[in-house]
C-alpha cells in the first residue's frame, strides 16, 4: 500500500461562520459545540497528512453551514435540526436560498476533493481515503465509551482488510476500537458518495472517528499518527 495514493479529508474542521450567514440565529455557546464542527478533527488530520506527506483537503466552515460529509440533495445537507438543535436561520431558507447555500459553500469543497481524490485512483495501487472525524462521548444521555470508531463498507474486501489492519494497530497502542461506530459505514457521507463515484478496485475508503473526550490528552494525537503511518510503513517493509 504505497502513500502516493492516500489522500485525507476532513470535512467537520472548522466552526467557522461566513459573514454572509451571520450566526443562523445560534449563541456563542452553541456555535462552539459539537453541534458546528468535530473538534480535533483538522489537527489530527493535518498531523496525519504532515507525517505521511500525503495530501489533506479540509473544511473552511461549519458544518451548519452546509454539511460536506451529506450528499448534495440529502435533507440534512443544510440542517434545520442539528443533534436536536434547531437551526433558525437554516430552518428559514427558502429553496433557491438553500440551492446558493449549497452552490456556494458544499459544491467547491466536494469538487476539489474528488479531483485530488480522481488523481490518486490513477496511481499503480490506486487510491486510499481516510475520512477524519471525531465525535462527542455523550449523545442524548448516552456515553459512548470506545475511543475509535472506524466507518467502512463490509461488503468491499479491500475496506474490510484496512479496517482489520487499523484496528490492530490501533488496540496495540492502547485505543479501544469498534467498527462501524458510532454511525454505519455505508450510511450517506463522502466516502459513500466517493464509492459511487469511483471504481471499487481504485478506491479505499474509511472513516475514522475519534472519541472527543480524547482530543487534547496527552499523547494521544502522536499515537493515533503512528497507528496509522505503522500500516503503510509495515506495507513498504513487505514490498
């Protein structure tokens, strides 16, 4: 598995809001939640994509905004309800006002990631995606207490075997680990999208979540970085 064909997204980076939207009728406080953005996702990404210098295409604004990880025409691609959250200034939008939300904010970010993405597929052993996120360690009442979950399509061989090969390395440096958690793989988001759009024997795709209640420790970044760098480094050492 050569790094010249991984590529990494992060699509819940940032809980940036452009002007033009003003704050969708949300507090300070709300606006900094879970609810807008996955937090540590982008650092954990960027440490990843520095390590093996591969490239990372990363979300300028919230996901409140307009939802890169929803497809196009998904009704929570612009969310009026944000994990039980209205959204007022989205809950308002007119359709032609939620077209140019989406034309202005979703459609250049899905398009420059599946060019870069498009280029890795036409190397010798095609294209391997890692999908960044994270999530909050507690969901209407509920604690969610793995620290890794990794998102991928059961029936594609190919994910199944990178998915096998992460979470081994990944329990090896002491992360609790469980696929398909908390969401399913094969529920909409871009890497679904992707295997639509791809050749199945081009293109990898996973995504990877990392317990919120985690980012920051100590530690825990360098070792999520080398879980997944050991995969590709123990690939080239097999060549």
């Amino acid at each position: 598995m050569s790094r010249r064909g991984l590529v990494l997204t992060c699509e819940h980076a940032s809980r940036r809001f452009p002007r033009s939207v003003g704050s969708l009728g949300l507090s300070a406080i709300q606006r900094k939640s879970h609810i807008a953005w996955d937090k540590g996702a982008a650092r954990l990404a960027r440490a990843l994509a520095a390590q093996l210098e591969c490239p990372a295409v990363v979300g300028t604004y919230s996901r409140l905004v307009a939802d890169l990880n929803r497809s196009p025409h998904h009704p929570r691609v612009v969310p009026k309800v944000a994990f039980g959250t209205r959204v007022p200034g989205n809950a308002a939008l007119t359709s032609a006002e939620r077209a140019r939300r989406i034309a202005t904010y979703h459609a250049p970010w899905r398009t420059e990631a599946l060019r870069v993405i498009e280029r890795a597929t036409r190397g010798a052993g095609g294209c391997v995606h890692l999908s960044i996120h994270s999530f909050t360690p507690i969901l209407h009442g509920m604690v969610r207490r793995v620290d890794v979950g990794l998102l991928y399509d059961p029936g594609r061989t190919r994910e199944r075997q990178l998915a096998n090969e992460l979470e081994s390395l990944l329990e090896a440096r002491g992360f609790s680990v469980r696929r398909n958690y908390p969401y399913r793989g094969t529920s909409d988001g871009f890497t679904t999208w992707c295997r639509r759009q791809l050749p199945a024997g081009r293109y990898i795709g996973i995504e990877i979540e990392l317990n919120q209640r985690l980012v920051g420790q100590p530690g825990v970044q360098r070792r999520m970085v080398d879980a997944v760098a050991g995969i590709f480094d123990s690939q080239s050492r097999r060549r």
